[in-house]
C-alpha cells in the first residue's frame, strides 16, 4: 500500500467536513484547555480565589456572547439561507441583520459596564472586569458573521474562524506557563482579546481576498447560488416573503432571550459556585475551583454543539421552506439520537477516566468523584440533544417554543442550587434537571410539530395538512 503523500493530505484537510471538525473541536476545546492552565499556574489554596476568578472570566465571556448573539447568528443563517433557497438576493437580510447586531453589541456593552460593580463579586479584580468589556467587543461581533458565512455555506471560512479563534487563545497562554508568570491580568487579557478580535478580522475579509483572487484568474462564481428547488418553492411557498422586517425582528429577539436563557441554564453552575464560594482560601476553595473545572471538562460537548447549530441550519431551514417536515423530523431525528449516544458515551468515559483527567491534565486543586462527573455530563448530554432541537425548531420558525423550553430549564436549575445542601449534591442535580426539562419541552413540540409529515402553514402561522405524500 501506498504512503499518502503531502498533497493528499493537504487536500484532505481543505475538505469542509474536515476543516469544520477540526474548527468544532478546537472551540470546544479551547475553553477547558484554558481552566487546565490556570489552574497549572496558581498554587492551591491562596491561588484557588484567582483560578475561580478566572474561570469565572471564561464562563461570563461564553454566558454573555452567546447568549445574545448565538440568536443573532442562528437568524442569520437562517434568513440568509431561506432566501438563497427560494431564490431571493440574500444581501437586503444581511443588512438588516447587521443592523440589529450593532444596536445588540451596544445595548451588551452598555449593560455590562453598569452591571460591573455586581460581577466584580465574581471576577474579583477590576481588571477582569475590563478584560471582559475588552473581549465582549469582539466575541459579540463575531457571531453574525459566523451567521452570513453559515448562511451561504461558506463552510472553509467558517471553520478557520474557530481554528484561529482557538489557537490565538491557547497559544500565547501556554507561553506563559512556560514563562511561569502567574499573572491574572496577563492571563484574562489574552483569553479576552487574542481569539475573536482576530477570527472576526479573517471572517469579514477571507471571502473578499478570495472573490479578488478569483476575480484576477477570471473565474467568478454566480452572486447568490439558487437551488434546484427554487422555483418549486415560488408557487408552494406562503404569500409572506422572508425579508418580512416585523416578524424577522421579533423572531430575533425571541431568539436572543432564549439563547441568553440557555447560556444562563448550563453556565448557572460555575457562576453561582464562583459568587458563594470565590472568598474562601482554603480546602472548600480548592473543591469550588474543581467544580467549575469539572463543569468545564463536562461541557465540550455543549461548546462544540453550540458551533454546530448555525451550519446545521441552512439544510434544515431549506426542508423547512419547502414544507419537507418528514424529511425536517428525520434529520432531527438521526442527528438527536447520534448527540445522545455521544453524550452517554462521554458520561461513561467521565465517569471511569474522568477523576484522573481533573487532577492529572486539567491540574485540579480538589480530586472529585467519578460519579459526580458522571451526572454532570449527562447533563451535557441532555442539552447537546436540546441544541439538534433548537436548530429543528428555529427553521421551521418555533422560537417561542425553543425560548419557553431553556427558561423552564433555567427556571429549574436555580432554585435546586440555592435551596439544596452540599456542594457537590446541589451541582449535580442543578447540571441534570434543568437541561433535562429543556430537551423535553422541545422534544414534545418537535415531535407534534413533525409528525404530519410534509404540510403547508397558513399566512397566519396555523397549520394544515398538504395532500403531498411524506418523504420516505
């Protein structure tokens, strides 16, 4: 057998499957890498109190980023790909979604700036709190960009902006824990600006490099490429148009306040553990800062799903146009089931290897049983499959429902946390029952939502049988 040769492999790894694997990974990555380091860096006991500062910094960065604009960029791709797909210009969306990405970005910005007297609680040091406005710049930004590239399936570049995203973060910090400078500051500046300022300049740029160079060999590909189905979808598809200004505003909106009611159910736990338990020095400190670096071990899968949602989309948004629901339920369908068995998977793995992982490679400054991870990424499971029905829901305009279920999980996972007894007990079952109540409120609207197979809906949203067979 022959040896693969250089040329090969580069092409393999310029597929877009690959390159977006690659990109997920490094995102969901990412963040646990950076609790592993810090918590190299900062001795036990006295640097427990930094560790959970910065933790907190990692967590409040995800919380706040994605919880307003993943919305911003899950409507993005879906406005973007519902008109390529009934053959309008995409561009008239795209600004518009722009438009009210800046107004999100600032009203943040300016919440967060009023709100810091009230994180400095969790962060600490007024540093971070600075850090943090630093990295909302750029992190915010980031996501409707993502959305246009997702949008029109420029899966290359979209893949980049993670890899780059995750490698201008871990780079310059495990220079300084070669460097061994135990440096709160230098470590929350680099993890604030480095990854999104950067990828958000190669986003809005890579394809305008790449149109010029096409341009200059002559080859210029078709401005908004139309599917095959285009011109079915003009007669079946309702009078409205996608570029409705009023509803796509209001669906955005709902959107953001339930990605923002996600971001809060599965980043409550480090939050809340950081608030309580961020003044001690001492033995609890050092099992607080092991909870949020267990949160952070458990969760990969939910960073990595969170960057799969948006180019799921464009596919099932198209199916969603067209009033293809049985295709819509069986792709959610597949997808839901293969999220939780990998979920399930990586709950056994956390549970037999996980202990050893905490302690040996994230450095933990607490040893934490197997068990306790165990829940923690069942949990993770849960909501990893709550994402594939977020992203079903989303294209086949469900947002109230997908707002309704991550608020009932939210409203859950609090109160578990704050009126139970014991550490690691109250984690464990806030890290389980809140996303479990997520997932099944939308798994109950998908499922009736689908099970009519191919249907047309009424301009007034109701929905009515179509005489078309469903998909097989």
């Amino acid at each position: 057998m022959s040896r693969p040769s250089l040329r090969s492999l580069t092409q393999l790894a310029r597929r877009p499957s690959v390159m977006l694997t690659v990109g997920i990974g490094l995102a969901g990555l990412s963040g646990s890498a950076f609790l592993a380091l810090i918590n190299a860096s900062f001795p036990k006991g006295a640097g427990s109190s930094d560790v959970l500062a910065l933790s907190s910094l990692n967590f409040l960065l995800a919380t706040i980023c994605t919880g307003m604009m993943a919305g911003s960029e899950q409507e993005m791709a879906r406005a973007v790909s519902r008109s390529i797909a009934l053959g309008e210009d995409p561009a008239p969306v795209e600004r518009r979604q722009y438009r009210h990405a800046r107004w999100l970005i600032v009203g943040t910005l300016l919440a967060t700036a009023a709100l810091s007297p009230l994180l400095v609680g969790s962060l600490k040091h007024w540093v971070l709190v600075l850090e943090l406005l630093v990295g909302l710049v750029g992190g915010l930004a980031l996501y409707p960009i993502r959305g246009t590239l997702t949008g029109r399936r420029d899966y290359p570049v979209f893949s980049s902006t993670l890899v780059i995203e995750g490698l201008t973060r871990l780079i310059p910090a495990v220079v300084i824990l070669a460097l061994g400078v135990a440096s709160v500051w230098l470590y929350g500046l680099v993890f604030a600006l480095g990854g999104p300022a950067v990828a958000c300049i190669y986003g809005l740029y890579a394809p305008r490099w790449r149109h010029r160079r096409r341009a200059a060999r002559g080859v210029l590909p078709d401005p908004v490429p139309v599917p095959e189905l285009a011109e079915a979808a003009s007669t079946t598809a309702v009078n409205e148009t996608a570029d409705d200004g009023a509803r796509a505003d209001g669906q955005l909106w709902i959107l953001t306040a339930a990605t923002l009611a996600n971001q809060l159910l599965f980043n409550a736990v480090p939050l809340l553990v950081a608030a309580k338990y961020g003044g001690d020095h001492g033995p609890l400190a050092d099992k607080a800062s092991a909870v949020a670096a267990a949160v952070g071990l458990t969760r990969l899968g939910i960073l990595m799903m969170v960057q799969l949602q948006a180019p799921l989309l464009p596919k099932l948004t198209e199916a969603a146009a067209h009033r293809r629901f049985a295709e819509v339920r069986r792709l959610t369908g597949v997808l839901s089931l293969l999220a939780g068995a990998v979920g399930l998977a990586g709950s056994l793995g956390c549970w037999l290897l996980g202990p050893w992982v905490l302690t040996t490679i994230m450095r933990a400054h607490h040893s934490l049983p197997g068990a306790y991870l165990a829940v923690l990424a069942l949990g993770t499971a849960f909501v990893m499959v709550g994402f594939i029905l977020q992203a079903a829901l989303v294209a086949m305009d469900r947002h109230v429902i997908v707002l309704i279920a991550w608020a009932a999980g939210a409203a859950v996972t609090v109160p578990v946390f704050l009126l139970g007894e014991g550490l690691l007990r109250t984690t464990a079952l806030a890290g389980v029952i809140g996303p479990f109540v997520a997932m099944l409120v939308m798994a109950a609207d998908a499922w009736l939502r689908t099970r009519g197979g191919n249907r047309e809906e009424s301009t007034d949203g109701a929905v009515v049988a179509d005489s078309a067979p469903a998909l097989q």
